[in-house]
C-alpha cells in the first residue's frame, strides 16, 4: 500500500520564515536605536510629567484648601482688627475728651476764688461803722492778676471815734499790713472816697489783690 | 512607505503624545500650583500683618493706663459741670441750703447760657495770647466739648454770718459755682436782733458741658481743608 503524503501548509510556513528574516535583518541599527531611544525617553518623561501632574494637582488643592482656611481665619482676625481699632479710636477721643474736660477744670479751679475765706477776711479788717456794700471780682486771668473792689458807705454823722476818712485809710492798711499766712488779701488801696451830700455819707472804693496762701506755701516749700 | 520609516513615525508617537500632555496638563497644573502657591504666600503675608496690628493694638496699653488716670482725676468732673443745665435741682437746692443756713431766697435770675472758650491757664500765663486765640480759632471747630457759662443773680436775705455760711455751703457743693461779686442792697435793722439783716445779690455762673458730634467734626474740618 502506498501512502501519499501532502504537505499542505510546507511552503507556506517556509515563505513565513523567509518573511521575518528579512524584515528583521531590514530594519537598519539607526533606526532601533532611534525608535528605542525615542519610546524610552518618552515613556520616562512621561512617567516624570505624570507625577509631576500628580503632584501639582495635589498640592494646589491642598494649597487651595489652606488658603480657603487661612482666609477664613484672616477674616476673623481683620473682623477683630477692626473691632480694635474702633475701641482704639473711641478711646482716643474719649481721651481727648478727658483731656479736654481736664482743661476746662483747671480753667475753672483758677478762676475760683475763696469767697467765704475773703468774706471772713474783709469783715475782720473792716471798722465798725463802715458798711460794705459792693465786693465784685475785676479780673480772673490767673491768681496773681486777681483783683478785688472793695465798695463801701460810712456814715459821716455816726462815726464818733475817727473820721470817715481815718477810717477808709484804717481799713486799706489793716488789709496791706496783715501779713498772716492764711489771709487772702494784700495791697489795698484807695481807689475812690466822696461825700454824698443827700444821704449824709461817704462812699468809698478800695482795691485790692487776691494771694493764695497756700499755693505760695507750696511753692516755697517746693523750692 | 519603508518599514524603518513606519517604525520611526511609531517611534515618535508616543515623544508627541508626552508633548502634549506635558502641553495641555503638566504645564496649566504646574502654573495653577505656582498660581497658588503666589495666592497663598500673599495672604499668609497679609495675615501675618494684621495679626501683628492686631497683637500692637493689644499691647497697646498706655492709652487704657492714661485714660484711667484722667478717669481718676475727673471722678467728680460730671457732677461740677453736668451735660444739662439742670437749673431746677439748682434751684432746689440753693432753697435748701438757704433753709438750713436760715436765710431767705429772695429771687433767682438765670441769664441766657452762653459759650466760653476754653483756654489752658498755663499757657496764658505766658502770655502768648496772640498766638493762642490763632490756636483758638484752630481749635474752634475740632473741640469735642463747648464749655456753656449761665450767669446767675442770687438774692438773699440773713445775717450776714448767716450769709457768710451759706456762701461756704456753695463753694463745697457738688456743683461747680464760681462767684463773681457780692451787692449789698439793703440794711434791714431788727429790733429783735442787733446785727442788721442784709439783703445780698450774688452774681455767681455756674457751667455746663456739652459733647459735639465727633464724626460730624472730622467730616467738617475734612471739608474745610479741602
């Protein structure tokens, strides 16, 4: 018996070998090493830029995520700034206010004077029989410009122990010769005396200067 | 098209492709980042700024110790020149002073309030008068208080004594009162009594303070100097 073999696929497989042989040994070293180079080198960039993306996406939504917290905490900080501020500014103007207040309290101090104290002053200097009818501040610039206007009567038909005239001058020198440390008033003098011919009296007007005892003792004792 | 031709422009696709990614996502993520990273320091920078003016302002403590001293120094300040005229409780008690120190109230007049300027009596010691009422004049409209002075004529009638310490019950009353002078208008002779009993006119003022509008003041001097 006879066996016929037929090779059906012999030719074709043989033509494939030839195939890859050829293109194999076509393709030129350049070439490789170019297209190698050029996948390499391009995927390791690529890896690079993919992490590189990666990380730039992540760190700007973290940073986005910061800024979001650092503005909202700037916000509360500015609010209490300002809050500051504002106490800052009420506060200086209620010093100035103060301040203010505080001048006009000096102001005041100074132009006050001792009333009661020079009214005691004036009745223990005065004679008897002579009336004070008018005791008036001139000026209230300071302590020392303080001046006082002593206006009085005498009754010319009364006074029996001196003359109503003695009498004005008794009453300016009993003021300019006190020298007491607590008394009020210095250097009287006789600024007006005349007769009144239809009441019978005389009307006289002395001035006089205001110290302040104590304040001249604190000075010396300062000094 | 040659085989080695084919395999370069293969080659190549993928250098195009990373081209392009680094084109359109690498480089706007990386500037976002930096764009980010410029928004964050700037306001880290601004935060740190208002958080040192706002440690500065805390620290600030002069100002709170200051205020306190004049605090301390003007205890009384409000009651001497009060923000309201308040002539009725005046009135009230001058009666009852009077009542006690057994002397009449005769009559009270209060002439129209009128304003005064206020001047620091150190500085007009030394005699730069003119130079203060330019100061004045500056100063005219960025007070923050008006000092008011309302003059008042007291008629009294009592001994003198009597008078003498009614006079002393106003100079220590709460109440600022400054007296200007005294009138004696009448001698009434007692038989009762040997000291006559004196019919007093007292010119004396008493004051009061008004505050301005600050914000209204800053907005009026802005538009002057404008």
């Amino acid at each position: 018996m006879k066996t016929i073999n037929i090779n059906l696929i012999g030719d074709t497989g043989k033509s494939i070998k030839k195939t890859v042989k050829v293109s194999r040994e076509g393709i030129d070293n350049r070439v490789k090493i170019i297209s190698i180079s050029a996948i390499a080198g391009s995927s390791l960039i690529f890896v690079i830029c993919l992490l590189t993306w990666t990380g730039a996406f992540l760190f700007t939504k973290k940073l986005d995520s910061d800024l979001k917290k650092l503005k909202t905490e700037h916000q509360k900080i500015g609010m209490e700034l300002a809050k500051s501020s504002k106490e800052m500014k009420n506060l200086s103007q209620e010093k100035k206010i103060m301040e203010t207040k505080l001048l006009v309290k000096k102001q005041l101090d100074t132009n006050t004077m001792p009333w009661h104290k020079i009214l005691a002053d004036i009745s223990a200097m005065v004679p008897k029989d002579v009336k004070i009818t008018k005791i008036m501040k001139l000026t209230g610039d300071s302590d020392k410009n303080t001046t006082i206007n002593i206006e009085g009567t005498i009754d010319a038909a009364i006074s029996k122990t001196a003359s109503p005239l003695e009498l004005v001058s008794y009453f300016a020198i009993n003021i300019s010769e006190n020298k007491a440390d607590d008394f009020y008033l210095k250097e009287a003098v006789i600024k007006m005396v005349e007769f009144d011919d239809k009441n019978n009296i005389y009307n006289f007007r002395i001035q006089t200067s205001l110290k302040m005892p104590r304040e001249e003792n604190t000075e010396k004792e300062g000094v | 098209m040659d085989k080695s031709k084919k395999i370069l422009i293969v080659s190549f696709a993928p250098v195009i492709l990373t081209i392009i990614f680094i084109l359109y996502a690498v480089a706007p993520a990386v500037g976002n980042y930096s764009a980010a990273n410029n928004d964050y320091m700037e306001e880290k920078t601004a935060y740190i700024d208002t958080q040192n003016q706002l440690n500065t302002l805390k620290e600030n403590k002069s100002l709170a110790i200051e205020l306190a001293n004049l605090r301390e120094k003007l205890a009384d300040f409000d009651t001497q020149i009060p923000e309201n005229d308040d002539l009725a409780i005046l009135l009230v008690d001058l009666q009852k002073f009077a009542k006690n120190n057994d002397v009449k109230v005769l009559s009270l007049d209060a002439d129209p309030e009128s304003p005064m300027e206020i001047i620091d009596p150190k500085v007009q010691k030394l005699k730069e008068k003119k130079k203060n009422k330019i100061l004045a004049k500056e100063k005219e409209n960025t007070e923050p208080v008006q000092l008011y002075q309302i003059p008042l004529k007291l008629v009294l009638l009592g001994h003198y004594k009597n008078i003498l310490n009614y006079i002393n019950t106003l100079e220590l009353y709460g109440r600022k009162i400054t007296l200007d002078g005294i009138l004696v208008t009448k001698y009434k002779t007692n038989k009762n009594s040997s000291e006559p009993a004196l019919e007093v006119t007292i010119n004396c003022t008493v004051y009061k303070l008004e505050r301005m509008d600050m914000d209204a003041l800053l907005t009026k001097n802005e538009d002057k100097s404008k």
